[in-house]
C-alpha cells in the first residue's frame, strides 16, 4: 500500500504528461472532446490530492500531526551528480498543491471560450500543470529548477499565441523577466552545490533530510553505512538535496565563506535567489511583466497566473531562501520586509489609478502579495523579543494563508473580469455601469469576491492579512503601521471599481445587448470559487490544519538557530567593535 | 432562572445567529419567498423577534442570579462576568486566535437594546418599503436621455441585508476579543454599506456609501495599529480570562494591583527591546534564554520607573479609539454620517444612529480598563468638537434627516465627552436612552417623508393636523433629546429618558472640571452650550414640520398619517424614550437602567485616575453625584433645554424673529455652518486628490521609469546583439574567414606563375629546396644535441 502511495504522488507530475501525449492522438476538429478530456485529466490530479487531504486511510492521507516531509518518492536520476529524483509533501506544500489542482481545474472550466488551436492549447495547458505540480513536489534542488524551467515555455506560448493585441510584447517580457530570475537562481544553486559537504552532517541529520545513497546493487544505504563511506572521502560530497542544503545551512559551516566585498556564500546565494524570487511573487520594482502579461493573457490563463505562478515566489522564499540561507536571512530580513511593504503600498496606489479593469486587478495582486513577502519576512524572534517565535510563526502562518487566499480570490476576480470582457469585449472601467440590473446573479458572486480581495471578515482574503500585520508590530512599528494603512486605499480601488462597474442607473458602453446573465458553465466556475472564498474565510482552520506542525518546526528550528548560532556570532562582532573603539580612544 | 445560567452563551449565540440564518435563507431563497419576495420581510421580522424574546429571556436569567444593584463598588466588588471560547481561527506557536464571547451586563443590556429596536423598525419597514414589492419608478436616478429609471422592486434585498446588519452588530456586541470585534466591525461596515447604496442605481447613493467605507476604514487603520500593539506585547486580544489564560484587562489591571491601571510587563518587554538586547550581547558570559529572562525581570522596575512601555499602551487605547472614531462619526472623521442619509429611513433610524454608529461609543466603554488618562482626554477632546459641530451645523441644514444625522453626531459627542471625563456609566447612559429617542425620531422623520415625499423643511409645515400620531411621538422625542425633567420630585428627579443621561454627563463634566480647571471649563461650557443648541435645533425641526402654516400645498394636501404597522412602533419608541431610564422600576423589583449599568462598570474604574505623562486627573463617578454638584448642573441643564425650545419658538413659532435676517446679519457664519465648516472640500482638496495623484504617479513612474528601463535594457540587448551581428561577425570573424581565404587563393595564382612546365626550372627548384631541407633538419639536429 505504501509503494501505492508513492506511485500515486508520482503520478501528480505524470498523468498531465500522459495526457498532453494521449491528446496529441486525438482528433484536432473535435474540440469539445480535448476540452473534455483536458478536464478529466485535471480533475485526475484533483481527486488523488483530495484523497491525501482526506483523514482516514493512514497509508494516503496526509499526516498532520507530522512536520516533516510525507509520501517521499526517491529515485537516483543522474547520479554523477547525484541528483535525484526526489518528490515529498509537507505543511508547506500541500496547501499549495491542493490550490493547484482546484485553480487549474477551475481554469480549465473557464478555457471553453478558447476556440482556437484548441489541442495545442490543452497540451501547453497541461504541460503548464506538470511543471507546477513538479515544483511543489520537488525536494531536489536540481529537479525544482528543471520544473521551474519546464514552467516557463509553455505560459509563453500560452501568452504569446492566444493573448491580446500586445500578446507579443508581454510573452516576451515575461518570458526574459522570468528567465533572468531563472539565471540568477540557476547561479546560486551552483554555488550552493559546490558549496555544499555532506560530511559535515551528522547521521541523524543525513537520515532527517532522506540524504539517499544506493551500493553497486541498486539498494539503499542506511544513514550510518554512508556516513561511513562519507567519513573516508577525501573530497567534498555535494548535494541538491534541499533538506540536506537547509540542515547545511543551519548547522554547519559550509556556506560561510568570505565571497566578495566581505559578504558570504549564502549572503550572496540569498540575494539571487530573493530575487530570483522576487520577480516571480512580483515585487516592487520587479513587477513590471505582471500587469501587461495579465492585461494580454486570455482569463484562464489569468486565473493561473495570478493564482498558482505567483505563489511559487513565495514557495521559493519561505522553502529554499530562508532555511539553507538563516544568516543572510537574519541580516537581510529588514530588506525583505521593506519590499514587501513597498509592494503592497505601491501595488495599492498603482491599482488606484488604473483604468483598464484587468489592469487594476493585476496590480491589487502585487498588493495582495507584499502580504506574502511581509510575513515570510517578519524575524521577530530575536534577543530583543526574549526568542519568542509566535509572532514571526504568525506571519509566516498568515502569508501562507494569505497566499492560498489570494490563490482563490484573484483567480475569482479575473475570472469574474473575463466574464464581462466575453460579452462586451473591452475593459474600460469607465464604461461600464449598471451591471448590478442586467446581470443580478453574477454580480453578487463577483461583488463576493471582490470583497474577498478587499480582506474582509469572513472571507478568504482577511485572516492572511489580519495575520501578516498583526504579526509585523514586533519587527518594526513602522512598517506595520504603514502596512495596516493598506487596508483604506484597497477599500479605496476596489470599492470604486465595485461603484463603476456594477452600480450606477445604466451601463454606458458597446455591445449592450450582449449583457446576458452568467450562463451555466460560468456558474460552475464561479460557484467553487466563492464557496472556497466563505469556508475559507469563516474556517481557516481547515488550511491551518496542514501547514500547522510544518510552520511550527521551520519557525521552531530557525528560533534555535538564532540563539544558538546566531547570537554568539552577534556577541563575537559586537566585541569586536567593543576593541576596536576602545583601541581607538586614546 | 438561575440554573439556567450556563445556558446563556448558547441563548444569545443563537439570539446572533438567527438573523445570519433568515439572511442566508433570503440570499439563497428569495425566488422561492412569495411574490417578489414578500415572505422575506416577515422571515426577517420573525428571526429578529426570536432574537429579541432570547435576550429579554437572557436579561432575565442574569438578572435573577446576579440582581442589579447587588454589586457594590464602594466595596470594589468586580462585576459579574461570563467569557468563554467559541472555537480557534489559528493556533500560533501556543497561543489561539479565535472567536470567543464575553457576557456581562453591558452585553445583556445592549443585547435587549439592539434587539427591540431592530424589531420595531423590521416592523415599520415592511410598511415603508411596501414600494419594493412592484417595480419601481427611481425619480432620483436619471439615465442619460433624462427618463426616470424603471426597476424591479428589491423589498427581499433589504431584509437580507437587515438581517446581515443585526447578526453583525449583535455579534459584535457579544465578541470576547478585539479580533472579533474588529470582524463584526467591519462586517456592520458592510451592511452600512449596502445599505447606504440600497438604491444602487443613485450615483449618490454609491459615493455615500463608498465614502462611509473608506471614512471607516480609515479608522480601521487605527484599530489595526491599536490591536498590534496590544497583540505585540500581550500575546492575546481576549477581553477576560478564559481558561487561566489572562485576559488583557486582567493583564492592565490585574486584582493583585487592586484592579489599578498599570502599565503590563509585556508592554515593558517590548519597548525595553533594545535594552534587552544589549543585556544580551554585551553580557560577560553567554546568557541561555532562562538566564536572560531572569535579567530582564531584574530591570523591569527600573524600565517601568522610566515610564517605558506607557507610550504603547497610549498607542494601543489611541489606536482603539481611533476606530471608535470613524464607526462613531467623531471628528475628523465624521463626515461620512449626514451622507449616510442617502439609504432608507428605516435603515438611517437602526444604523447610523441607534446601533450602529453607537457601537463605537460601546467599544470605548468596553475598553475603558486599558484607557490611560491621557487617551483619555483625547477622547473627551474628540468628544468635544465634535459636539459642537454636529450642534452647529444642524442649526442651519434644511434636510429634516440631516439635521437628525447632525444631531446624532452631536449627541455621540456628548457620550465620548462623557467617556472621556471618567463618566463611564453616564456616557453608556447616553448610548442606550439616545438610541431609543433617536430611532423615534428617524422613524417619525421616515413617516413625514413618505407622506409628503420629500426630505426638505421648507416645503412641510402645519402636518400635526394631517399626522397627530407622528406629530405627538415625535415632541416626545425632541422633549427626551432636549432633556426636558424636573430635578427633584419627591426627593427623586423625574423626567424623560434624555433627561437622566444629559444630567449625568454635566454632573461628571462638572466634577472633572473641579480636579482640572482648565479643560474642565472649556468642557463644561461646550456641554451646557450643546444642551442649548440640542433643545433649539430640535425644536425648529419640529415647528418647522408640524407647526404653522403649510408651506407647499400640494405635498400637503397628499399627507396623511401611516399606516398602524408604522405607527405603533412610534409609539413603542416613544414610551420607551419616556420612560427607559426612569429609577421607580426598581419600586417593583425590576432592575432599573442607571443600576444595570452600574453592574457592569468594569473593575478599577472606581478610583480617580492620574495621567503619568500630563498633569490630569479623571474623578471617579460617585463624586458628581453629590449634593454640591447636582443642584447646580440639574438648574444649568433644565435652564439651558427651555432656552433653547423658547429661542426656537421665538423664531419658528411665534415668528417674533425671523430666522432670514439673523442668517443674513451673520453672513459669514451662516454660510460656513451651511457649507457644513468645508469639511468635504478640504478632504476632497487635499486627501482624495493627494491620494489619486501619489497613485498616477505610481502609475507613472511604471510606465515611464521601470518600463521603459525594461524596455531600454531588451533594446539595449538586441542592439549589442546587431553589433557584434555586425562587427564580431560579418566583420571579425567572417572578416578573418574571408581574408584567409583570399589570401589562400591569392597564394595559389602567385604560385600558379610557377608552373612554367619547364623541366630545367623544376629540377632546379627540387635541388634548391633539398638542399635548404638539408640545412634546416642539420641545424636542427645541431641545435637539439647541442
């Protein structure tokens, strides 16, 4: 049965591959049968995710009383440089997992009004979907970057052949954008690597991270076994594996070397990655790719973009930026959080002042994921706050929450934006009006999610934020404060688009007549999302439940780490200073 | 009654939870609710009814096992108090977010408050909004061929959100923590919402409704700060105890202090953080965290004797008042309220001026225990400007539901004033009789306004004759706003309900006045002004209304009295305007208000406070209740209440002045009340014109910075690209390729004169070149062994 498990992870990342090369077979006149299919297959990956979400069967459903990583799949892939085939499932990819098989079910609901080159369109789509579910399943780092790359190709196509007007220019921006993030990721992995020793862990540590090695005969070794063989190599054993880098990171000394202008391996290895990052969650002022590749995406591609490819930003950030880089973390938390804050206030103001209706709703989602940034960044537990992890374990837990709530709440608004651009065919907020007569139905789900957006109570959008801000006093008053005053200028767009769209005495604009009520298949995509957007919003404990035990460790471990590690380090270069100023006085 | 007492969470969650229950049931349902929804109005009524007889049941239960009165605070005895968990959002490294209740008198009172009048006005609205139920004919929005709107009726759509509103506001009152507080908060802004824009299709209805959000979330703003702060440094936003966890009362004022404000250890911590942090890092030895706490409880005396951690702690109560600000329309943030009156009747009497609008004033009261005195002198402060200009501007407006909303604003003034100078059971007074005069008023209003179908003064007159019922409820109302009463009958005062509260308040500003001469005047002269200008701009409403000669004649020849289901709640609210405060209840063993009240006020609040920072002293409330104190401020309020109804009859009754030249005499003046001080153009001047444009320039600085930075660096490739496409390429490389093969070729043609086919000339070649070979390979050699 466990071997079924495995099997069953495994085939997440596969059975979108098998049916991308099923679908190449398939007849290209019969569209309504690849659209089908495409969504049978999404839903192939929905319902084994359900079944692990699922208490009950102990050899499937997620443990969640367990921190670590669950349903490990490990297999050697190219062993020269031991990378590995290497998937798990913890708190902190579950979440997101399970949001990818719902937003890309949803999505492909909402793809029926694509209508042309419909089977290459399904293919790239489920390719798309390998590459993301890859990315959250992959512990190996080598493995993480080749979904991550895997990801990119087809959201070109994606973009550049069934966008807008301008689909050329935003394929094209995103794409570099995407790819220098991607360069410079690629950069710190190396240097990681080749900074990387398995020999300085203990085997308690190699069996905590599932370290794997296989003898001639293809079996796998027991941590002591390799710990001996690691004993008597002469040379360096590097390493992709990301629980190992973290278990390097926190405990040992690998990353620590000078690199240039007196910074470290893992202060320049932070960096990168950050911004690697950075660009993908966006932040200011990598943002740029987001509005135009928004604005020229077709809506499903949209509701992926701005639910599931943002949040791996953030999934890079709280899995590969801060346990394998703590020092540099540490250091740099202020600058993390600085971006946040400048995100969220920049993203709000850009928002503001926007007039094309998809545009608007772009920027509110580089708003909404400063959130993100903000409280993955919160280290509150220093000397100062006597060690005490609730407030950063609170902003770590609301931006994941924020992250999963944005997931539905974006996705619900440029779904509910697509709606309306079907009928009338431009976006122009100033055109609009009215809409609230004409179409009761779909404006009260869309009025729903819009305010899930805004963060109010009992809706998706609230906890996360509520979370993050409460959680940032102890970090810095300043930013909190300018963080909480977010919340009056997103009340400010999002109610003003509200009264330009949906209220007013009559729509002013072209194409009236086409205002018809929300038809049945657009309720189907739009009923999920708001039920998502309540129950979420009124139990977020059924996210909690899952990330709970994973945060708890991750946020427990680096606490450790700062009083451990950290602050004898900080004692060391305050005495340094101490000397210095007294070798100075005359 | 009283082994029903651990029941009494479950009543009033229920009491919470059956409206949220008939406004999912309209949500969902309405198609299936009769013809164009009627049965919702009556779904809605009978939920909120249910609502009403479980707390007046509840009321009973706490009343019978803890009886009004019993509690004695000279004694200090702590109030009874009921909190609980209800279940947990989060669970955040041992500590729970949740939603949990706290139950004590002042719930139970604002529990029955809420409840009757929601369901006298859920009556009155199935009347008032009988239009809904047909499609209807909008004058008021206009589409751009000038035509009226035709619309369906949306008589469902209020009751959903009626109901939504009375689920969040009773939520509200029953949260145990300020993060629930802060969700019901900004749930009833919501309801306010749809509600201000009931008629969506009004452009003005929309911009009201937009503005009373973001007006609120402005103070939201505050309150997030003010709940970070207390988040920070306490670990918790429970009110009470809940099991052993202390609550942040408890932490403020904890029983071991005798219940006296005192600054927590948290907040000290964590002002003290950079301290602690240089106990850390400059410590001989490396400290673990145990011996590092042991230190830092060591110093927590001298840091509280330098006062660390007191200025959080005024942030925390600055940052809660801040959102009891803009829920309670004070100044600077009341401009939202006379807007307000965009939506219904109906919906102006429950929100924004009983409930609603008063639950700011109840989130101060709650909070009162962590209020230090200077937060509280900004309060009272508050308290007191925006009495007088709620009072001033309402002189001048001609919109009958204006000058109500002004007068709300005013009246919510008095309580935070009344807050503010330590008078905690006055200003809770204040709340609960205001809201019952003022949603008799609203109503009364309504009624007028359905009958003559316009909002505006000028064009009334003389309807006492059309509509009595209105007309005499609605003197009673202004009767109890103006705090008509006679101070001392039988040894006891009699009069309406306004009359019991506004005494209280002057009693508590003039004892404040007596510790503090100097704010105290100022206060004191500003509340007994107001009580003059409550008495004279009510009483020219309802002369302007009901008295005299009507002004339009039409419109009056149309009016006429409402129907009974209007009626009758007046006449519920009117008696209770008359008689919700009186003390002779206690005669027959009924707990009375002024003693209900009393049970709740929290523990501590029965010392004078002193401000540590600035030299102010808030007297405690037993002081302005003595003989010195009472008979002079009972003569000032009753002699400020009938100058102003006399002044008022003066100009609209017996017209001896006319109101047209003193307007005219003071032309300045009268112009700044009637443009309402320039509050909206200011606001709309300097912070929605600042805010669009710092956000073109965030627009902007997109476009015209980063992208074309972006832009610039993509063209910047493509160009380095062409050249070396160019010169690398075509030029270098190629170049090279090319120049060696010409070379090659030019050498193959020189050679090419070479083959003269000559047999003497080859032969001479092969010997020539042997013979130089020979030399170089000797050479060679040579120079190898050599």
């Amino acid at each position: 049965m466990d071997n079924l498990a495995l099997y069953i992870v495994t085939s997440l990342i596969f059975m979108p591959v098998v049916g991308a090369i099923v679908l190449l077979f398939l007849p290209a006149e019969n569209k309504s049968l690849l659209r089908w299919f495409t969504l049978a297959i999404t839903l192939l990956v929905l319902l084994p995710l359900l079944g692990i979400a699922m208490p009950g069967a102990d050899w499937l459903s997620f443990q969640v009383g367990d921190g670590g990583v669950q349903h490990v799949v490990q297999l050697s892939w190219i062993p020269s440089f031991d990378i590995q085939f290497f998937l798990g499932i913890d708190g902190i990819s579950f979440p997101l997992l399970m949001l990818t098989a719902v937003i890309s079910l949803l999505a492909m609901g909402a793809s029926w009004t694509i209508d042309q080159y419909v089977k290459s369109y399904c293919v790239l789509y489920l390719l798309l979907l390998a590459g993301m579910i890859g990315v959250f399943l992959s512990l190996d780092f080598f493995l993480f970057y080749v979904f991550w790359e895997v990801m990119l190709l087809p959201m070109y196509f994606l973009i550049g052949v069934w966008g807008g007007p301008r689909r050329q220019y935003a394929a094209i921006k995103f794409f570099l954008y995407t790819l220098v993030g991607s360069v410079l990721m690629l950069i710190a992995l190396l240097m990681l690597y080749f900074n990387s020793d398995l020999r300085k862990l203990s085997p308690q540590q190699l069996t905590a991270s599932y370290v794997a090695a296989w003898d001639n005969g293809g079996n796998l070794l027991s941590a002591e076994k390799y710990k001996q063989q690691l004993e008597v190599s002469e040379h360096a054993v590097h390493t992709f594996n990301i629980l190992a880098l973290q278990q390097l990171g926190q405990n040992s000394d690998a990353f620590d070397q000078r690199l240039l202008y007196g910074k470290s391996v893992q202060w320049w290895a932070f960096v990168l990655l950050f911004v690697g990052f950075a660009i993908k969650v966006p932040s200011v002022p990598l943002h740029t790719w987001l509005p135009d590749a928004h604005v020229e995406a077709p809506t499903p591609i949209s509701m992926i973009l701005a639910g599931l490819l943002l949040k791996m930003g953030g999934y890079g950030i709280i899995r590969i930026c801060y346990p394998i880089c703590p020092d540099a973390g540490y250091d740099l938390a202020w600058l993390v959080c600085s971006i946040g804050v400048i995100s969220m206030v920049y993203g709000a103001l850009a928002a503001l002042a926007q007039s094309d209706f998809k545009r608007m709703v772009a920027y509110s989602s580089v708003s909404h994921m400063g959130y993100v940034v903000l409280g993955l960044g919160v280290w509150s537990a220093t000397a100062g706050n006597l060690f005490d992890p609730t407030a950063w374990n609170m902003g770590v837990k609301g931006a994941l929450f924020q992250m999963i709530g944005h997931g539905i709440s974006s996705a619900g608004m440029f779904f509910m934006v697509g709606v309306v651009y079907d009928r009338v065919h431009h976006r122009d907020l100033n055109q609009f009006g009215g809409l609230y007569g004409k179409m009761p139905v779909y404006t009260a789900m869309a009025m729903l999610l819009f305010f899930a957006g805004l963060g109010l109570p009992g809706l998706c959008g609230f906890i996360g934020e509520v979370f993050v801000v409460l959680s940032a006093w102890n970090f810095s008053p300043t930013l909190a404060a300018i963080a909480a005053a977010v919340v009056i200028l997103t009340a400010g767009y999002i109610l003003w688009a509200i009264q330009r769209v949906y209220l007013g005495p009559q729509y002013h604009g072209p194409h009236e007549e086409a205002l018809t009520e929300i038809n049945r298949r657009e309720m189907a995509v739009a009923i999920p999302l708001c039920v998502l957007a309540i129950v979420l919003g009124v139990f977020p404990a059924i996210v909690f439940r899952y990330m709970d035990k994973t945060v708890d460790r991750q946020v427990t471990d680096l606490t450790r780490w700062t009083e451990e590690v950290k602050l004898p380090r900080l004692r060391a270069a305050e005495a340094e200073a101490d000397q210095e100023v007294a070798a100075n006085e005359p | 009654m009283q082994t029903l007492l651990p029941y009494l969470p479950s009543l009033l969650a229920i009491a919470v939870l059956l409206p949220l229950g008939s406004f999912c049931a309209i949500l969902l349902g309405a198609q299936w609710l009769g013809a164009k929804g009627k049965f919702a109005g009556t779904l809605a009524t009978t939920a909120v009814l249910a609502s009403t007889v479980l707390s007046f049941f509840s009321a009973g239960i706490w009343f019978t096992a803890h009886p009004a009165g019993a509690v004695d605070h000279a004694a200090h005895e702590v109030p009874p108090v009921i909190t609980g968990h209800g279940y947990t959002l989060a669970t955040l490294a041992g500590t729970n977010v949740g939603i949990n209740y706290y139950i004590d008198a002042l719930t139970i009172v604002m529990f029955c408050l809420v409840t009757f009048i929601a369901t006298c006005i859920h009556f009155y609205s199935t009347s008032y909004m009988h239009d809904e139920l047909d499609d209807v004919v909008d004058q008021e929005a206009l589409l751009e061929d000038g035509e009226s709107l035709h619309r369906p009726g949306r008589y469902a759509r209020f009751f959903q959100s009626l109901s939504l509103f009375c689920f969040s506001m009773l939520g509200l009152v029953l949260s145990g923590n300020y993060l629930m507080t802060f969700v019901f908060w900004e749930l009833v802004g919501l309801c306010s919402w749809f509600l201000i824009g009931f008629y969506v299709e009004r452009t003005t209805a929309s911009t009201a409704a937009n503005k009373a959000f973001i007006v609120n979330r402005i103070g939201d703003f505050g309150m997030l700060v003010g709940m970070m702060a207390l988040w920070g440094s306490l670990g918790t936003l429970n009110f009470g105890d809940i099991d052993q966890q202390q609550g942040i009362f408890s932490q403020v004022r904890g029983e071991e202090n005798h219940y006296a404000l005192k600054v927590p250890d948290g907040m000290v911590r964590l002002a003290a953080g950079r301290q602690i942090e240089a106990l850390a890092l400059h410590a001989t030895e490396p400290l673990t965290t145990e011996q590092l706490a042991a230190k830092v409880n060591a110093e927590m005396p001298v840091w509280r004797e330098a006062n660390l951690g007191y200025g959080l702690l005024i942030i925390a109560g600055l940052g809660i008042f801040c959102g009891c600000v803009g829920k309670s329309a004070q100044f600077p943030l009341h401009v939202w309220l006379p807007d307000a009156m965009e939506g219904p009747t109906p919906v102006s009497a429950l929100v924004h001026s009983a409930t609603m609008v008063a639950a700011g004033v109840f989130l101060v009261a709650r909070s009162y225990p962590i209020f230090l005195p200077e937060v509280l002198l900004v309060v009272a402060c508050a308290g007191c400007i925006t009495l007088l200009i709620g009072a001033s501007i309402a002189l001048v407006a001609t919109d009958i539901k204006r000058v109500l909303a002004y007068s709300t604003i005013s009246q919510l003034g008095y309580m935070m004033l009344a807050l503010g100078c330590g008078g905690w059971a006055a200003g809770v007074m204040h709340l609960v009789t205001h809201a019952c005069f003022k949603s008799l008023l609203f109503l009364g209003s309504g009624s007028v306004i359905h009958a003559v179908q316009t909002n505006e003064m000028p064009q009334m007159g003389g309807l006492w004759r059309k509509m009595p019922w209105t007309a005499g409820t609605m003197l009673v109302g202004c009767l109890a706003i103006a705090g008509i009463g006679i101070p001392s009958v039988f040894g006891l005062p009699i009069g309406l309900a306004g009359y019991y509260s506004k005494d209280l308040i002057l009693e508590q500003v003039y004892a404040f006045r007596s510790e503090n001469p100097l704010w105290g005047s100022f206060f004191f002269a500003a509340a007994a002004g107001g009580a003059c200008l409550t008495a004279f701009y009510m009483f020219r409403m309802w002369f302007l209304t009901f008295w005299g000669e009507p002004r339009a004649a039409k419109r009056f020849d149309r009016a006429h009295e409402s129907p009974r289901v209007m009626v009758v709640p007046l006449v519920l609210l009117a008696i209770l305007a008359v008689c919700v405060a009186w003390p002779a209840f206690s005669w027959f063993g009924l707990p009375t208000l002024s003693r209900s009240i009393e049970q709740a006020r929290p523990a501590g609040i029965w010392a004078d406070m002193h401000g540590a920072l600035w030299h102010i002293t808030l007297p405690e409330e037993s002081k302005g209740h003595t003989a010195a104190v009472t008979s002079p401020v009972g003569l000032i309020e009753l002699g400020a209440a009938l100058a102003g109804i006399a002044l008022a009859a003066l100009f609209y009754a017996w017209k001896v002045l006319d109101p047209e030249d003193v307007s005219r005499s003071f032309h300045p003046l009268y112009h700044t009340l009637y443009r309402k001080w320039y509050f909206d153009e200011i606001y709309q001047a300097v912070f929605v014109r600042g805010t669009m444009a710092l956000a073109h320039c965030a627009s902007l600085l997109d476009r015209l910075l980063i992208d074309r930075l972006v832009d610039g660096l993509a063209r910047l490739g493509v160009g380095l690209a062409r050249l070396s496409d160019l010169w690398l390429d075509r030029q270098g490389i190629d170049g090279l390729v090319n120049w060696f093969a010409e070379q090659t070729y030019r050498l193959g043609s020189a050679l090419r004169t070479l083959q003269t086919g000559s047999l003497r000339q080859y032969v001479m070649l092969i010997v020539a070149s042997t013979v130089a070979m020979f030399l170089l390979i000797s050479f060679w050699t040579l120079a190898l062994t050599g």
